[in-house]
C-alpha cells in the first residue's frame, strides 16, 4: 500500500499536466479558429461591398451619360451630385454602425464562449476532484477493510491455535472430559467464525465480477422463516432476547434459491440480534402484497440515524466509527443476493425505538 501511496501523486501529477497542455492546446487551436473565422467573414464583406459600390458606380456613369445626351442644365447635375453625396455618406454611416455591431456582436459570442468554456473546466475540474477524493475513500476503504480481515483472521487461527494447544496439553492429564468437550467447541467457534468470513469474501469476489450462483427453485417462503427462527432461537435466549416468527397465512409460493435467502434471512436476523439489548424483542415476518412475497426482520434495538439509512447496504459500512462486530459486508451481500432474485430491499428507523428490513421477491402465481 505505501508504494500505492507514493505512486499517485505523481500519477495524477501527471495527470494534471497533460490537462494543462491539452487546455493550452485547445485554446490556441480556439483563438485561431476564430481569428480566421473572422477574416473570412471581413473578406467576403468587403467583396460583397465592392460588388455592391462597383454596381452603383457603374449605374450611376450611365445615368450621366443619359443625362449628358438630354442636355441637363448645370443646376439639375449640381443637385444630382449633392444628393449622391448625401446617399454616399448616408451609405458609409450605415457601414460603419454595422460594423460596430458586428464587432459588437462578435466580442459578446467570444465573452460567452470563454464564459462557457470556463464553466466546462470547473465542472471537469470538480468531477475530477470528486472522483479522486472517492477513489481515495475507496483505497482507504480497502486498506481498513484488509486490516479487519487480516486482524480477524489472526484473532480466529490465534483460538484455534490456543485450543489445540490445551487441548495437547490437557491430553497429558488426568483432567476431566468436559474441559476437552469446552476446548473443542472453542476450536469449532473460531471455525464456523473463519468459515463465514471466507464465504463472505467469496461472495463479495462474485458479486463484483457477476458471477454470484443463484439456484430458483418454487418454496415455501414460510418454511424459510421456520428455518431462521430455528437457527437462531438458543443465540437469542442467551442474550435474553425473545425472537418470534410470524408466518403469513397466505403467504403464497415463491421461486428463490433457498440457502441465498436463508443466508439474507442470517444477515438481517444476526445483525438484529448486534443491536438489540437484552429484553429487546426481534420478530421475523412474512406475507403476500399482490405479485410479491414481502419478509420483515423487525427489532426494538438502538435503530438506524436518518442520514445514514441510505449508506447501511454499502459494502464495508458499518454503523459506528471503529466498530469491531464485522466487516460490514452482511448487507452488502443481502442486497446483492435479492436484486438478483429481481426483488427489492430496504430499510425503516427510528432512532432509539429499533429498525425493520424489508425485502420482497417476486410470488409464483400457482396453478
């Protein structure tokens, strides 16, 4: 990581160099484009003004000679010619605010584009910002979530190692067999303990690259809900927790895999009984709501703050700083494992008065 660490400033050092030079580039390239777009607008004015003064002079030489052959008095030329002067600078007047506002015209299009071209930069500028201070989030994200795995892994092999050794050592002895019994189900914690913490790591490697193993098949979403209270009904009278189950009467058929679920039912109960005191109340729940299967895991725990309902599905969240009782991936993958079953999961809190997870999965019509 340290050598990630010196080799991103100047990566993005480099970054932002190659930017600038790009900026630079295109401004010169800009400022020529419009110098040139001017000067053929000048060229083809002036040539169309020429076209149009050679016309006028030449209409006006055949007037003189008609004029001429007629016998025109000498006061009647005079005038004639007072009245081309006045068309003359009557012309150059008109000319000449054209050109101002041309020239007007084109000094606001360049104001605004530089405006605009301006605005283009801050808002790439801010993006890019933006995406450096989440990949930063990101890394470091990372390196917090590999050093829990790392320490949680040498916390486990540590028990397990400890329990091997009494237990080598108590086989030397004439103590009693219970003590065998209690190291042995240490070791076989610790084990479990591991074994899910590998397979969330392998979930979360197949979620990432889409390969997450999904087999439907049509259940009973009530057996599920059975299955969950079973699993974790001796954890929660331990903790002095009552855990009910409420399955729905007409609940329906749904078409899921029943082990992913049964392990989205695990997350959401195991991080329940996290949260809730001991003579809290957890209840496991579900129904029929028109073409879908709804499950609720609700608890009386210490609930959820509002700003942070819409982060509790983020992978490595966890809802204190420094909080030691995961790794934040449990509803990370439960989100994951419902969205591919084509459902929907979420969450309501009220802080100090518990939470409740919703998630549904689309019900089989049967028939």
């Amino acid at each position: 990581m340290a050598e990630d660490d010196k080799r991103k400033p100047l990566e993005r050092d480099t970054t932002d160099e190659s930017l600038r030079t790009e900026r630079r580039k295109t401004d010169a390239q800009l400022a020529g484009s419009l110098e040139n777009i001017k000067q053929a607008a000048d060229d083809v004015l002036a040539e169309a003004r020429d076209t149009a003064d050679s016309v006028l002079s030449d209409a006006r030489a055949r007037e003189d000679l008609k004029l001429a052959d007629e016998g025109t008095s000498e006061a009647l030329t005079q005038g004639l010619e007072d009245a081309r002067a006045r068309e003359d600078a009557a012309l150059t007047a008109q000319r000449g605010s054209a050109d101002a506002a041309v020239d007007d015209e084109s000094t606001r299009r360049q104001v605004a584009l530089a405006s605009l071209l301006a605005f283009e930069r801050q808002d790439t500028d801010l993006r890019l910002q933006i995406e450096r201070a989440s990949a930063d989030e990101a890394l470091t994200s990372r390196e917090d979530f590999l050093a829990m795995v790392s320490h949680d892994l040498r916390t486990l092999l540590g028990g397990i190692a400890l329990g091997a050794d009494l237990l080598q050592k108590l086989a030397k002895t004439d103590e009693p067999i219970a003590r065998v019994a209690r190291y042995a189900d240490s070791i076989q914690r610790y084990s479990a303990r591991m074994n899910r913490l590998v397979g969330d790591l392998m979930d979360v490697a197949s979620i990432e690259a889409g390969k997450l193993s999904i087999v439907l098949e049509r259940n009973d979403p009530n057996q599920l809900v059975r299955d969950s209270l079973e699993a974790f009904q001796p954890a929660a009278r331990a903790q002095g927790i009552e855990l009910t189950c409420e399955p729905g009467t007409d609940s329906g058929v749904a078409e899921f895999d029943h082990e992913r679920i049964l392990q989205v039912l695990t997350n959401l109960v195991g991080n329940a009984l996290k949260f809730t005191g001991k003579s809290g109340q957890i209840s496991i729940r579900v129904e029929s709501r028109g073409h879908e299967v709804c499950f609720m895991v609700a608890d009386t725990g210490e609930g959820i703050p509002a700003d942070r309902l819409a982060k509790v599905f983020d992978r490595f969240f966890q809802s204190r700083k420094n909080d030691r009782r995961g790794l934040g991936l449990g509803l990370y993958i439960a989100k994951s494992i419902v969205e591919a079953h084509r459902g929907k999961i979420w969450v309501e809190s009220t802080p100090g008065q518990g939470s409740t997870f919703f998630f549904t999965l689309p019900a089989v019509t049967q028939g």
